[in-house]
C-alpha cells in the first residue's frame, strides 16, 4: 500500500515554524461552527498558536471582527465583496484608537488568496465545495492542510490527490480524525476493515415506508449533533456517511468494498479501524469537535485539555447496528458515485445540496432527496460526461456542478408540480 493524503505515520513539515514558539494558522470559515471552535481552542492555547488571518462567508461580520481583534490578526478576508464596507466599519468599531486594523481582502477568490499567505497550516473549515479553490491553494503553496471541508476532497479527488504530498492533509472531520488516530496502531499493510460510525440521524429504525412522510423539523432534530441544517438532513438521509465512505477512500487508499458504515446512537466511538489479525482499534470521546480541531492544529502533538472527556464513574452502554441500505440507500449510491470518480462525486453533491434545498421548502418529500439525486446522477453518466481522472480539471468540476444544480431543481420542482 503507497503513502497516503492523511498518513498518521508521517510527519509533512509544514513551513515558518518557529520550534519555540506558536505556531501560525489560518482559519477559513471562522464564523461558522468548525471555525468558532477552532478559535476557541486556539485561546486557550495563546502560546502554542498564532492566527494571522480569518476568512468568512459575510453573514455575520461582527462575529468575524470580533474574532480579528481577540486573535489580533494580520488579514480577514470576506467572501461577499458587498459586505467588505460593513466589514471595515465594524473591525472600526472593534479596535481603539492607534490600534492597526487588519488588511481586508474581499471577493469570491479572498478565502483561496489567503489559503497560499505565509503560515504553518490552514485549517479549512469552509462549508460546500466552494472549499476546493482554497484546499488546493493551501496544498500549493505547501501549507499543511486540517481539513474539515470534506467536500472539496470529494468533488475534486484527483485535483487534490497531484497536488498533495504524503502526509500534507490531516483530517478534522471526527470520523476521519478517528481513522487517522486508530491507523497509528498498525501498519498500512495490516489494515483490512474501516468501519465508519454514524449516529444513524433522528430516524434510525425506521423503514422506508415510514420515511416517505416525515417533515424538516423532524430531519432537523439530530439526537447528537448540533450543526446547519444541510448538514444535519444530510445526517437524517445518510447522505454525509456517504461522503465520508468517499473521503475516507480518498485519504487512506482504502478500496470501497473494505470500507464499512456502522450505527452507532451515542456517537461515542467516532470511527474503528479493523486489523489483519483480528484486532479492531477504535476512537472514542464525547461529541465535540474541539479535540479532533486541536489535533489537526497541532498535530503531530495533541493539545492538553482540549477537549471533554468520559466520566468512567458513571454506567453507560454503547450500541451498534448494521446499516439498513434499504431504508438508507444513499451510502451505497455515494459508494457507486466514488467508483464512478471523474465529476460524478461532484455531481452528486451538488444534486443533493439542491435536493436538501427543495425538501426544507417543501417541495420534495424526505425519500425523494436521495432518489432525485440518483436520478441526477444516472443522467449525467449517461451523458458520458464522467471525465477521467487524468484528465479532470477544475473547470470540469465547476460545469459538472452547475448542470447538477440546475438538473436537481428541475426534477425537484417537476415532481413538486406532480403532487400538488
């Protein structure tokens, strides 16, 4: 088995770092939930990290400010370039009189400008696949990538595979932080099984009978998690365990068939590895992001207190269950779009952010995000618009996303008309 994107077994050296002092990061996506808890480690942490820079979407510009002068950071960067002049007045409103206000870059292209700026490591924590740009201007310039946008991996694989060196990407997703964590504990050639874990969502047990009339504010009562709503009717339909069965192949080399979705409702394993001789690793923690944010900070070394612990004075019991693929079939489609490669993974993402759009309006029954987007996907390989590995380039991703999105909300809005 070859090197790998995330190889807990090797060490990429990151440059510009002093080995006395801390350690200087990016943050992208600082506003949203990875972000602000990535802040919140890096406080309590001033003498081991360094940010110098932030970037947001611009939804919340105060917040961003706020961050910009706590972390007294070089650069912010707003993706929105109509809310640069807000972003001035309340990084104004932030800083006293004499204090050196941040340089502001704004645009679309802000976030990938300062992914390539000087600094040991970026963490990407940007929501969607407009996280490819700055991933793969992070890897460039030799940064070493935490990376929690899971969907820039996944639309554009091959991308990041030709410009990632073994070892430059650490995981923060808390599944893949987990595998990476559990992989210590063997060699690469002694690996059979990754078993991903997932809380099987507020419908677990269901079939899918009883799935075809449940409404968003029932999809949105994740029982573990607290996160956007994308993200979380991703986590009711299985889509996000999907993605995770292609990220994960991605950045362990692990062939699908030996990559294995369990449910797990407390969400206290995070992910297992499964081992030639028998033995299974696992990870385990209460559910917080911090502790897997702090290791992609500062890995190789773990972050003291970082994060909650168990108290193993207390009785509790962990539960696992087999995938039911007839109720959840979006894990095996995910896993059918990974073997496809080329745009289909981008394509499936993009149809199933349109399709999760339309069923929070009320215009798709819950059933129907997953049997749109395979629709979506099936005409797009019938196409014959699945390039290559070789020769996939970002332009190929981008137009395979447009089409998706648009292609989505036509079968979306054609099947809303249907019922009414």
């Amino acid at each position: 088995m070859t090197e790998t994107l995330a190889d807990p077994h090797l060490r990429y050296p990151g440059p510009d770092e002093e080995p006395d002092g801390p350690r200087d990061i990016v943050i992208l996506g600082s506003t949203g939930s990875i972000g602000t808890q990535a802040v919140d480690v890096v406080l309590k942490n001033p003498g081991r990290f360094r940010v110098t820079g932030l970037s947001a979407g611009g939804g919340n510009v105060e917040l961003l400010a706020g961050q910009a002068h706590r972390l007294q950071v070089r650069t912010v960067a707003v993706a929105r370039e109509d809310r640069a002049a807000d972003l001035r007045q309340a990084l104004r409103a932030e800083y006293g009189v004499g204090e050196p206000v941040p340089e502001v870059l704004a645009g679309p292209d802000a976030a990938t400008e300062l992914a390539a700026s000087p600094c040991h490591t970026v963490l990407n924590g940007i929501t969607g696949s407009i996280g490819l740009a700055p991933t793969l201007a992070a890897l460039e310039a030799g940064r070493v990538l935490a990376l929690a946008n899971k969907e820039s991996l996944i639309v554009g694989g091959p991308l990041v595979k030709a410009r990632a060196k073994p070892g430059q990407i650490v995981p923060v997703d808390s599944e893949h932080s987990a595998l990476f964590q559990a992989l210590m504990g063997g060699t690469r050639g002694e690996v059979r099984k990754l078993l991903v874990t997932a809380s099987g969502g507020p419908f677990r047990g269901r079939t899918k009978a009883e799935l075809a009339g449940v409404t968003p504010q029932d999809a949105l009562a994740h029982p573990t998690w607290a996160m956007g709503p994308v993200i979380t009717v991703n986590s009711a339909t299985l889509v996000n365990k999907g993605l995770e069965v292609i990220e994960a192949h991605l950045l362990y080399d692990v062939p699908f068939d030996r990559i294995q979705v369990v449910v797990h409702p407390q969400s206290a394993v995070h992910s297992m590895v499964e081992f030639t001789d028998g033995s299974t690793l696992a990870q385990c923690g209460p559910p917080d992001m911090r502790l897997p944010i702090a290791l992609g900070l500062g890995w190789p070394e773990r972050v003291p207190d970082a994060g909650p612990v168990f108290d193993w004075t207390r009785a509790m019991s962990w539960d696992f269950y087999p995938l039911d693929a007839e109720a959840f079939p979006s894990v095996a489609l995910a896993a059918h779009v990974g073997e496809l490669g080329g745009t289909a993974p981008a394509v499936f993402n993009a149809a199933n952010e349109e399709c999760v759009d339309a069923f929070l309006a009320g215009g798709l029954p819950f059933t129907g995000i997953v049997d749109t987007v395979a629709a979506v996907v099936e005409e797009h390989v019938g196409r014959g618009a699945v390039p290559g590995e070789g020769g996939l380039t970002l332009a190929d991703v981008l137009d395979a996303e447009t089409w998706a999105r648009a292609r989505a909300r036509e079968m979306a809005t054609a099947a809303a008309e249907a019922r009414a």
